[in-house]
C-alpha cells in the first residue's frame, strides 16, 4: 500500500498534476519543508503550493532514486530536477501514512553550502 502511494505521488509530480498529488492527502494533512517550514495543509493548501511550484517550474521532475519501507511511514531518495538548467539536487522525503491517505510529508534537503 505505502509503495503504491509513493509512486502515485511520484506520478503526479512528473505529470504537473497537482490536484493529482494533492488527492493523495488527508483532509487534516500537512506537508513540511523541514524542518519548520509549513508548505500546506490539507489538499486545498498542497494543492495551491504545488500549483505555484509547477508554475514556476514546468518541466520538473523527480526520480526516485531509493526506498526504506517502514509500513506507514515511506521513507524515499529522490533527485530533482527542475527543467531550467540549474543543477538537480537530492532530498529525502519521509511519508507519513494512514490507510490509503497521505497525513504527513517531511520534505528534508541539504543545508546551503554542503
């Protein structure tokens, strides 16, 4: 079950969907740009953040490049890219599940200058 989420999730990014991406979530979700910083809550929020970002960049993509299955909570490597010519730059991201939904995502990327 977490896999398949994962990868919908994945599939949603790479498609610029992100009423797709957001439909993944549960109505009381939040998603975090770690370690503080809250993207969204709810679909309607993750949503809204992802549409900004797809706007800004619309050939990002993602890859996953490695995965810790830990039942409910999906930890994964991905590599993104985000289709302007700058460099792609690797995050972890830790998705916290309940069920089907998606109630936490932790997006953690390395500090400026490492």
């Amino acid at each position: 079950m977490g896999e398949d989420v994962v990868h919908r999730a994945l599939a949603a990014f790479n498609a610029g969907d992100a009423a797709a991406f957001a439909d993944l979530f549960a109505e009381d979700a939040v998603m975090i740009d770690y370690p503080d910083k809250l993207a969204g809550t709810g679909p309607a929020q993750i949503q809204a953040y992802l549409a900004s970002l797809f706007a800004a960049f619309p050939n990002a993509r993602v890859a996953l490049q490695g995965r810790i299955d830990l039942g409910a909570r999906q930890i994964t490597h991905e590599r993104f890219d985000r289709g302007d010519g700058s460099p792609a730059y690797d995050a972890a991201l830790v998705y916290t599940l309940s069920g089907p939904e998606i109630v936490r995502m932790d997006f953690v990327r390395a500090l400026p200058g490492t």
